[in-house]
C-alpha cells in the first residue's frame, strides 16, 4: 500500500483550487495563446469549430498543451479544431457562407457538412433500441449479452470536446434530478428483465460532468441488484478535469460514493479514456488517480489510435508504461470509428497493428494488456491479430473480443491483407471464403 502521508491534500493548500473555465466556439477570440497564430488559422479554425465539436476548458488550455509545439503539439490537435479535420469542399462551402452569406446562409451549410460526416456510425441508432414492457426506453444500448450501456442525459458533454468525437450528435444535457431517477428507474427494470446482464457501462459524452447527487440516483439503485457484480464509468474527467475527484465541491462525495460500490461488493472500474502521455504529467492528473485508486476503485485506460496525436509506436509504449505506473491498466486500443473528421485521423490497419506490435516489444508483460488493436464495427468487436501468410496469400487475422451472437467471440478469422483498409467493410474474406462466416448469421439477425 502507498503511504498516504506523504501526499498533500490539494484542497489544504494555500493555493485556491482552479474554477472550471471553459471556451466554445463563439469564445475563440478569448483564447489567450491563439492570438499568436496567423489570421488564416483563425479563420480556418473558426469555419472547422462551426461543424466538429468545439470546447475546451482552461486547464486543458493552460496545463497538458506545450504551445512551442503548437501546431504538432498532440493535445492541441486532440482540442483544437485543424483545417484539415474537413475535406477540402466542405471547408470551402462554410468558409464561403462565413465569408459573405447571411445567418441563414451559414447555418445550412453547417447542417449540410454535419449530415454528410456520418454522425450516427455502426448503425447506432437503429439497432439496438431495447423495451420495457414494449415501450422503447432512450438512453439504453444492450449489444453484448453480459453488459449494458447506459448514456445518462445529464452525462452527455465532456469537461472539453476531443476533434475526432461524433458523440456530440447526441450532446443534449439537462441537470433535474428527477430525470435521473426516472431513468434509474427504467435501467434497472430493463436489468431485472435480463438476468444474463452482469454489467452495466455508464457512458456518454462524460457522465463525471454530472454532479455527484446525480450520479448517486443512478448507482444507488444498481447496488441492490445481486446480477450486477460490475459497475463501469466511462469518462475522459481524469485527463481534461482531474479537479473533479480533487478540488471540486463535491469531490469527496464522488470519492464516498466509489467506497459505497466497493463495499457492496461490486467491482467498480473507471475506464479512462487516454489518448497520450502528455496527458498523466501534471500533478493534479496524478493525484486525482492517486484518490481514485484509494477508493478500491480500479482504472482502466483505453482510446483510440489517431494519426496526427498518438500515431507511433513509442508514444503508446511510453503511454502504456505511465498508466502501469500510475497504477491504471491498460485495456484497449481502438482504431477511429467510420465517422467525423475521420480522414485527418485514420490509420490503415496494417499499420496499426505494426504500431501495436512495436509499442508491446518494448515494454514488459505487465503493460501488455491492452487489446488491439479493435474496431467497433457493426457485428462486433473485432481485433486484428497480426499479418501472417496462408499457401502464399497473405492475410489479416482477425477474431471477436464481442459480437453481436457471443458465441463468435474469440472465433480467428481471416481477410485478405490490404495496405489501405482503415474498417471492416473494406476487408475482404481470404482463401477462396466469398463470405465471412458470420455475415449470414448476422443477416439474419437484421431480418427479424
Ligand atoms: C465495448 C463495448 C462493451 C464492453 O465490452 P467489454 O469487452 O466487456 O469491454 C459493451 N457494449 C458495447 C456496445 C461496447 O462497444
Ligand atoms: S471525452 Fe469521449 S465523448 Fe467526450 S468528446 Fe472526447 S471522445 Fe467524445
């Protein structure tokens, strides 16, 4: 055990803790460090801010980015919206409107670019949609058999925004208490409903942006169901607002209520969502994962591989080794899902697995537990194995860490190699397959 004497409560110092401050996209020109940019960028990230998801708190601002580096600096790029980020005409078509069209003007355009980015992938919206007692219930994803997710409506924004999110889609949030309980309420029926669930994730957006009474209404009732023996929080807090378990005014009620899972006998895993190790360096980063940590809690880190931030091998050694240090397990690696500014971010797979593969040889079992890399495609999850040659074809190998029948998980499959290939549906099936052998399956699931 660590030696909690040695750490200074932040919330004793002299310092008086950071208030949360944050930027949007009509609040650019406040931004202190942009004004060293040229008036192109700004402008440029003014038409890209009006379409991607703008926002950015200060701490971010003044804290995890080195402005020398700035434009390659990795956590700018992960706030702060890149010309890039848009394909070349539809930069154009918002740059002109913002050049010299009317409010109208621009404001269809914006709508126009956003409908084009694919803002509802892996047919998130269709599928999935489950009911209690045939009335259909918002808010609630059942996709794998043992797990649930649930998106709280007061959790859907971030302390800031990641470039690459399309999440924002669903960006609502609504701060009434009886809301919450209303959905605790319809969580917990559709559970009882489903004794195969053992898992519930608590996703968003960011559901710590709720406040800790909020977030207690939709936990509390979980820990009298004897089913669930784990509770997920997914959330980006301990990167773009480690206040939040630190100096905010309810930080400790946050702390008490982790306890109050663990003491129910519950396993309780924050899965922190990290993109670089820029991110871990500062002290209120780490304290925060000190405090965490001392509730029992357990931190699992995932995120995705995206080109332009964390795209080479050294930085996901080097970030996988921090987080062991820190005491976080790694988890996952995913490849950028088929949406938003996902051309600026891509990463072919062949070369994610080659990242994936180099960043593993250089460090020890112990931080070798991130999966990976793996897709969120529609049938599943789905990991890419390695490269390997078949007779003379080469070929990607491939299996399900979850799929839509769980009885696919963990079943090797094989594609034709192909350099170029950033998703699923630009693979192909190998050794003379015309399908893969979950497709018919998976048709007919669809059918019904
Ligand atoms: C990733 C994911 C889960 C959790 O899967 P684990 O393998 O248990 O981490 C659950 N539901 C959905 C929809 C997911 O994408
Ligand atoms: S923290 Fe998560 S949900 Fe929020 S913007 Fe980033 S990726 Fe999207």
């Amino acid at each position: 055990m660590r030696d909690t004497n040695t750490v200074i409560p932040l919330h004793q110092s002299t310092e008086e803790p950071r208030r949360f401050k944050v930027f949007t996209a009509k609040q650019l020109d406040k931004i202190e460090p942009l004004q060293r940019l040229d008036e192109d960028t700004r402008f440029a990230m003014e038409v890209v801010a009006s379409v991607l998801p703008f926002r950015v708190n200060e701490y971010v601002i003044d804290e995890l980015i080195d402005w020398d580096k700035v434009p390659n600096d990795p956590i700018y790029q992960l706030t702060f919206p890149q010309k890039g980020m848009l394909a070349p005409e539809h930069f154009d078509h918002v740059a002109n409107a913002m050049r010299d069209g009317d409010k109208d003007t621009i404001k269809q355009a914006i709508a126009e670019v956003r409908e084009a980015l694919n803002p509802h992938p892996a047919g998130q919206m269709e599928h999935n949609i489950p009911e209690v007692d045939g009335e259909k219930i918002n808010g609630i994803q059942h996709k794998y058999n043992e797990t649930v997710l649930f998106f709280p409506s007061q959790g859907q924004v971030c302390h800031s925004y990641c470039t690459f999110c399309f999440r924002w889609a669903q960006f609502i949030g609504d701060n009434d208490l009886k809301i919450a309980a209303k959905e605790a309420g319809q969580l917990k029926k559709y559970i009882q409903a489903h004794p195969e669930i053992t898992d519930v994730l608590i996703t968003g957006g960011d559901p710590l942006v709720m406040k800790t009474k909020n977030l207690r209404a939709h936990i509390e009732p979980l820990l009298e169901l004897e089913q669930i023996r784990t509770i997920r929080i997914g959330s980006k807090a301990l990167t773009f607002w480690p206040h939040r378990v630190v100096s905010d005014a309810d930080a400790q009620d946050l702390l008490d209520l982790f306890r109050e899972v663990i003491d129910s006998g519950k396993h309780l895993a924050l899965m922190a969502h990290y993109n670089h190790w820029q991110e871990l360096r500062t002290d209120i980063a780490k304290e925060a994962i000190r405090r965490v940590r001392d509730t029992g809690a357990e931190i699992r880190a995932q995120g995705p591989l995206l080109a332009h931030i964390n795209d080479n091998a050294d930085d996901w050694a080097k970030l996988w080794q921090s987080q062991v240090e820190l005491g976080i397990i790694p988890y996952y690696m995913f490849v950028e899902r088929d949406t938003g500014a996902r051309h600026y971010f891509e990463v072919p797979l062949a070369k994610a697995w080659q990242i994936y593969r180099d960043a593993m040889k250089q460090v020890s079992g112990i931080a070798r537990t991130a999966r990976g890399p793996s897709m969120s495609s529609h049938p599943g999850k789905v990991e890419i194995q390695g490269v390997t040659e078949i007779k003379g074809e080469k070929v990607f190998v491939l299996r399900f860490i979850q799929g839509r029948n769980h009885d696919w998980v963990q079943r090797p499959f094989f594609a034709k190699y192909n350099e170029d290939a950033t998703w699923l549906n630009h693979l192909e099936p190998a050794l003379g397959d015309s399908q893969f052998f979950f497709e018919e399956e998976l048709a007919e699931m669809e059918g019904e």
